[in-house]
C-alpha cells in the first residue's frame, strides 16, 4: 500500500527530517547529526555509500532534507557494481587498480545492475532545473585505505566539499573485528578509515540504516547495540531519526526505489527491508511483496529499528574499529583480507561468541 502522495522533493511536506522552523530556533530535541549538517557554513555535502551494495542509494533519504537546506549535494558510489561496465561514464580516476567514474542519466547501464544511471534519471526527473545529475562510481573491493583516501580528497578539492557523509545499509560498519559475524566487514572498514584520515571537512558523518538488517549477513543484533552502546559512551554517537511513512525522505526512496526497478533486474535485499519496515512490517513469518524473490520466510526478522537513522562520528567509529587498524596501512586489496584474519586469530579467546539477547521468560523469572 502506498502511504506517501507524489509531490515536488523540492517543496516537501512539514515532516521532513528538520522543519524550517527547527533550523531558525536551534530545537534542543534535533538529533546532532541533523544539527551539524544543518550548519549554515557547510555549503556542500558528500553523501558515499559505506561499504557496498545499495548503501549510496539510502543516502538518498537525506537527498531532500539536504536541498531544502540549500545545500549542494554530491553523490559517491561505492558500489559492487562494476564502474567499467556503464558505457559512456568519463573516467575521473585511475590509480592503483582502483577506477572511478562520472556517470550520468546519458550513459547506458548493465540491465541486472545499474543503480548509478538510474538514480541520475530519477534525480533528472525530480530536479529537472538541476539536470543532469552525476553520480561518481567506483567498485568498493577494488579499494585500499590510501588509494580511497586519494579519490576522496580529489573529490573534496574538485567540489570544495565541507562534509562527507557515509551511509550504511545495515550496522556492520559498527563491527570493532571481534564478533563473531561480521557481515562485509572489508569495505566497510576501509570507508570508515578513509574518511576518519581526511582533514579539514567541517563534518564527518556516518549513518547506518536497517539495523538488524545484517542478521541475514550474520552480524547479531546484540552486537549491533552493544556498538551503539560502545559509541554512545566514546562520546561518537550523533543521535537518531525516526523514518515516517509519509515523510519527505522516506517517500523520496521509495520513490527512487521503484524507479530503478522498473529499469534493472537486480533487488536490494537491504532496501526492501528498509522500505518495509518503515511500511510497518514486523516480525519474521511472512515476507514483504519487494523481497519475494530474495528471501524466504524466517530469514529476516522485522522490526521498527531498520526504519531508523543512526549518526555517529567517524573518527569514533574508526578508533573503536580494531579491523580500522588491521588494514589501515594495507597496499592491496589482498593484504587487507590478510591483516582480518591475522588480527581475529590474534584475539584468540576474545574472539567472541554468537552474542543474544536474554529471553524474556529468562528475565522474568530475574524478580
């Protein structure tokens, strides 16, 4: 059932992440991460993908908050997909094995995966005043901590960024490396890292959506608090938003959801859970109509969590991360995958185990 009314991103509804009012008044109840990137003096902001996936298309919850804001918004893909195979995306960036692309609505991309093109054709037709639209794209297995921190000050430069935001579908960014399941652990890790090494942004943020949504992955949803937990007392986490059904942000990705489905094959398992929960999908026993062709009845657990906005620092995020560490200085893909495994068996009995949560009758009986 559609819960949202088409209408202009441009002009959103009173419920969008941060009201106008909100911004004037400085509200003691705006979560810090909606603060921060409301500042008046950051001008530009780079939403990334953290590790993979569809964690750039998230981002795009934030897309209209951030235009109404008046800021200018550059979109980076740290993708799975395959830069070389979007046909006539202008090459921006070739070191190391490491390639990235400026791609647009004009180019032609893969029929099973080509987000990148297709998000430029939803925001062309959303914005058409702004048109066309770019999205820069760049495989994330290909990239090291040195080689991604490069192609980040590149776009800093090109762009005068002054905040960068990292979105992750999921929670395995907020993996320290001694759980027991970590989900996609690499890629997430070398993001964190790289953006933790830039200086002079006036914000480095990172958002993680669809918490609990990484159990299919193996992560466990007690880790995944317990990192919050972990974060909050660091002093790194930036509060939390709530997703609406109708609000500005959440019509907005769903919108652009649908929009590249109707032009690709491929269906995020990390997106339709998104999109479902802020839906009101709950528990484990029947499966949402975007997710029937990926998963099957219990493989996913529901709940309102996945519908939320986690912001934490970067930096904090990073310093937390033994796997930040392990690769930090890793030359080749490779030699990150090595540094892992060597610095989990390093742990050897802290290495955790399956982390649950208590049952309820368990604590009932605790009276």
């Amino acid at each position: 059932m559609r819960l949202c009314r088409r209408s202009n991103p441009a002009n959103p509804p009173a419920v969008a992440l941060l009201t106008k009012g909100d911004s004037e008044s400085g509200s003691l109840l705006l979560p810090t991460f909606v603060a921060r990137l409301a500042d008046p003096s950051i001008r530009t902001v780079m939403l990334c993908g953290c590790g993979g996936g569809f964690d750039f298309v998230h981002s795009l919850i934030l897309y209209p908050e951030l235009r109404r804001l008046g800021k200018t918004v550059v979109i980076g893909s740290y993708s799975f997909g395959n830069p070389e195979k979007i046909a006539g995306a202008v090459p921006v960036f070739d070191q190391d094995g490491a390639t990235a692309k400026r791609v647009t609505a004009a180019n032609t991309a893969d029929a099973h995966y080509g987000p990148e093109v297709h998000v430029c054709s939803y925001l062309d037709h959303v914005y058409p005043a702004a048109a066309p639209h770019f999205v820069y794209a760049y495989y994330a297995r290909a990239f090291t901590v040195p080689t991604l921190a490069r192609l980040y000050h590149q776009f800093i430069d090109a762009h005068a960024v002054d905040a960068i935001v990292l979105v992750d579908g999921g929670s395995d960014s907020l993996m320290a490396g001694d759980e027991e399941g970590l989900g996609d652990p690499i890629e997430d890790a070398v993001s964190v890292a790289a953006v933790a090494s830039l200086r002079g942004l006036r914000a480095k943020v990172l958002i993680a959506v669809g918490l609990g949504t990484d159990r299919f992955n193996q992560v466990s949803d007690a880790a995944s608090l317990r990192a919050v937990a972990d974060l909050t007392r660091a002093g790194g986490f930036l509060g939390a938003v709530s997703l609406e059904p109708s609000a500005a942000g959440s019509c907005f990705y769903r919108d652009c959801l649908e929009h590249i489905y109707q032009r690709q094959g491929f269906r995020s398992v990390l997106a339709g859970t998104i999109a479902s929960a802020i839906q009101g999908w709950f528990g484990r026993d029947a499966v949402p109509p975007v997710l029937e062709q990926r998963v099957r009845p219990g493989e996913l657990f529901f709940w309102p969590l996945m519908a939320v906005l986690w912001g934490f620092d970067v930096e904090t995020v990073a310093t937390r991360s033994l796997i930040a560490g392990w690769i930090r200085e890793c030359r080749t893909v490779p030699e990150c995958y090595a540094a892992l495994y060597k610095g989990r068996g390093s742990l050897g009995a802290g290495l955790r185990g399956v982390e649950d949560f208590p049952r309820h009758e368990e604590m009932r009986g605790r009276r």
